[in-house]
C-alpha cells in the first residue's frame, strides 16, 4: 500500500509504530513460559449509579464456562501485565533476567495502550467538527498515569494519524493541526448519503407508474423491478471494496494491539455501517415495495472478518469499545439479551456474532438522551456492526447519549479500574470450539461486565 496522505502510512509500517513505542518494554520484560492453558477474564464492575467499584477479592466472584463453574486461579487488580501475559499458578519453566537497566525501563512502561480508531469511510462531514472538539477536550485534561495513545484512521486507507505517546497533549497538538479535518474523511460518506437520495428519487418517479406499497390499481412492473434491482446491484457494487478494505485494516489494527504487553483498549469511533453494503439501497427501496423478495436480504452468518476480529480480542484480552458519532443515534436493537443496557444509558454490549446467549450485563450508567434532527437514523442492523464488536469483546457499544466527551471518558475508565480473573477449564478438550464464559458477583447490586467467551485451542494446537 502507497503512503497516504495527511500523515498516513503503509498499512505495516504504521502498525508497527504501536510495537516500537513498546519495543524496550517488550524485549526487557522477564519472560515467563507456562505449561498450562490458562484463561484470563479482565472484567469491571459498576454499582446502581455506574461508578467502578473496588476493593473485591476473589471470593467476591464466580466464573463459569458453559454453565460449570471453574476454580479462580489468580486474581489481580492489576492493569499493567496482569492483563497480557502473567499466569500466576503456572511452574516457570524458564525465567530470563532483565537486562542492565531494564528493571528502570519496565517501572515507566506503559501499562495500558488506548487506540482511538476513526472510521473515516462512512464519517459524515456535518458531525466531523463536533467530533474534532470533543478529541480536543478528551485529551486537554486527560491524565491517566501509565497510559499510552494512538490515533489511527480506517478507510479508503490506515493512517496512523498519532503513534503511541504517553503525553496526551501530543494527540492535541495534532488534533489541532491544519491537516487533521483532511484526515478524517467525509467524502465517501457523502457520496453515499447522495446515491442513496437519488436512488429515493428515482422510486417516487417509479411509484406514479408502478404498484408500490399499498396502492392499487397500478401495474405490477415486474420486469421493470427485475430491471431496477440489476441497477441497484451495480450502484451498490462500488462499495463492497472500500468496506472490506476497511475491515481488513480495523482486524489489522486489533492484530497488532494483541501484540503488545500491556493492557488493552481499542475504541472504534463511527456513524455506523452495513458489513455488506448493498443493504443500504436495498433498504431505501424496500420502503417503496416492502413485499417484493428482490429487495429482500436473508439474514447472513457473523461476517468473517469480525468473526477473526472477535477471536483475537477473545484470546488476547483486547476490550473494543465501540462510539456512535452521530449526532443522533439510532434506537437500539431489540432482543439483545441480559448484556443490553441501552435503554436506561444510551449504552449495550450485546450483537451475537459468537453464536452464543450473552449472560454478563453492561454497564448501565444513566446517560440522558439529547433529541437531534441532524442525522437521520440508521436501519437498526447498521448500527449492528458496532454493537457485535463491543459485546463480543466485552466491550460497550456507547450509543444515542448525545454526550460524546463523558462516552470517550466513560471508555477510558473502565481501562483504568478492572479485575483480571484467571482459571484452568476443567473441559480439556482441544476442539477449537467457543466457550461462553459467565461472572457473577455475590452481591447481586453490582454489574458486572466481561468477555463473552473464547475459542478452546484446535487440536493442531
């Protein structure tokens, strides 16, 4: 891939900014080798009012895989290493000792890396400058000590707007920049606002000749409708590109995340979108001819892409937190399961991109609701994208709070106040299937929030 501009870079390179800010602290952190599959559980707990609770023990918990519940091995509250790589009741093997200085370079090393990932394919122009001053503000009095950022952009193409730093006015410097609006996107999202529009058009003008919804008395058009979906198919075709492209570089960005030996968050920040976008037109004609089956899509298994994506995040602890930059969102899905707390909060952590019933809940702080009329909704399975990644990674989908800057700081919390849980499975086998994993807390009052599950090891592993 070509360099881009406004700061961009080559898809590996620019990833690999997330490793060397780390380089020093991943060659001289002590290596530990275990001989038992260990499985870590990083999981927050809010009271009634969404405030972290602390001072737990482990005795405050229980963990069950596919309903049997499993023996707490280790428990820290511990956002440094704690999250990537320690497995307490594992006998080392082998134990490397730090090289000259390292015990210096580990004690400042961060020890949680926040990417703030921008989708700029489907951003709209119109929400860009209220999104920008919320970046500004986030980041002017953000002080979280041992954390580092990145900045990064998803789209036509991966631009690594801000590599890893620990100075978070670094990020607003940049943000400020005069090249920065360049590089979050717009037109693309406009194009399609635009084709969608002209396609709406062109079914008011096809409705005075043809039956459409529930008039009567029209012909029935079919082979004109036969005519209209082949036209629909090639508009729609120029988007299916672009869309897997930006998947691609969003599985990259958690690939490389996965990397790194410190606590993890990502924070995906976008309008919204279909994983295939033919949906989109589709949709604006089914509202002109909602009984025709040509505009009818059957619902289609987890998109592979987020399937990997998930599958990453499950087995390296990577938390996806997920920001609807809307203006106004839309309303949540419904038949989400016991982790959509989206309506007391404008928040949910549901989707079922795993396959499996959801039993952890999400945080469900009360976010009031700000009505807009500056962005029209999405079809509920637009937003669906968003609300998979976070609820299959344990993540939060934040979403119709009309309160961008306490989202993006209500993201950063929970990477600062969190319990890392960890057990041997008492199901040995090496079947590569998903294990649902389920935590609760003694004191029914509390929320808890955790991953999903995770995929067992195949046996080639």
């Amino acid at each position: 891939m070509r360099s881009s501009k406004g700061g961009g870079m080559a898809l590996g390179s620019g990833l690999s900014l997330l490793i060397v800010a780390c380089g020093l602290f991943a060659r001289q952190q002590p290596t530990i080798r275990v001989d038992v599959q260990q499985v870590l559980v990083p999981v927050v707990v809010t009271d009634k009012k969404g405030h972290h609770v602390t001072g737990l023990h482990a005795s405050d918990f229980r963990v069950f895989e596919d309903g049997v519940r499993q023996e707490i091995a280790s428990f820290s509250t511990d956002t440094a290493a704690a999250a990537g790589e320690i497995a307490a009741i594992a006998k080392p093997t082998a134990i490397a000792k730090p090289a000259d200085g390292a015990q210096a370079a580990v004690a400042t090393a961060p020890r949680h890396t926040f990417v703030f990932c921008l989708d700029t394919l489907h951003a709209s122009p119109s929400n860009a400058p209220r999104l920008r001053q919320t970046l500004e503000n986030l980041f002017e009095k953000e002080k979280t000590p041992g954390a580092q950022y990145v900045l990064i952009g998803i789209g036509r193409q991966l631009q690594v707007l801000q590599p890893a730093t620990s100075n978070p006015l670094a990020l607003v410097v940049k943000i400020r920049s005069a090249a920065f609006p360049n590089s979050m996107g717009g037109m693309d999202a406009s194009a399609l606002a635009a084709q969608v529009q002209s396609l709406r058009t062109r079914m008011d003008e096809f409705c005075k000749h043809c039956a459409c919804g529930t008039r009567g008395g029209l012909r029935s058009c079919d082979s004109e409708i036969d005519t209209l979906r082949q036209s629909v198919d090639e508009e729609a075709e120029r988007w299916i590109a672009p869309t897997r492209g930006l998947l691609e570089q969003f599985k990259s960005v958690v690939e490389e995340l996965a990397k790194l030996p410190t606590g993890r968050t990502l924070i995906l920040v976008s309008d919204g979108f279909y994983t295939e976008p033919k949906r989109d037109f589709y949709a604006a004609v089914a509202a002109y001819l909602p009984n025709r089956p040509q505009f009818k899509l059957e619902d289609s298994a987890a998109d592979p892409t987020l399937r990997a994506v998930l599958q990453v995040a499950a087995e390296r602890n990577v938390i996806i937190d997920t920001i609807d930059s809307r203006t106004a969102a839309p309303s949540p899905l419904a038949g989400t399961g016991s982790m959509d707390a989206s309506s007391p909060g404008g928040m949910s952590g549901g989707g079922d991109v795993l396959g499996t019933n959801r039993s952890a809940s999400a945080r469900t702080a009360p976010i009031q609701s700000a009505p807009s009329t500056q962005a029209a909704p999405l079809a509920p399975e637009a937003s669906a994208t968003m609300e998979e990644l976070a609820g299959g990674s344990g993540g939060v989908y934040y979403h119709s709070s009309g309160d961008l800057l306490k989202e993006f700081r209500s993201a950063l919390a929970d990477g600062r106040e969190y319990y890392v849980l960890a057990y041997v499975s008492k199901n040995p086998e090496h079947d590569g299937k998903f294990r649902s994993i389920t935590v609760e807390a003694t004191d029914k009052k509390l929320t808890i929030r955790a991953k999903p599950g995770y995929w067992a090891p195949g046996a080639a592993q």
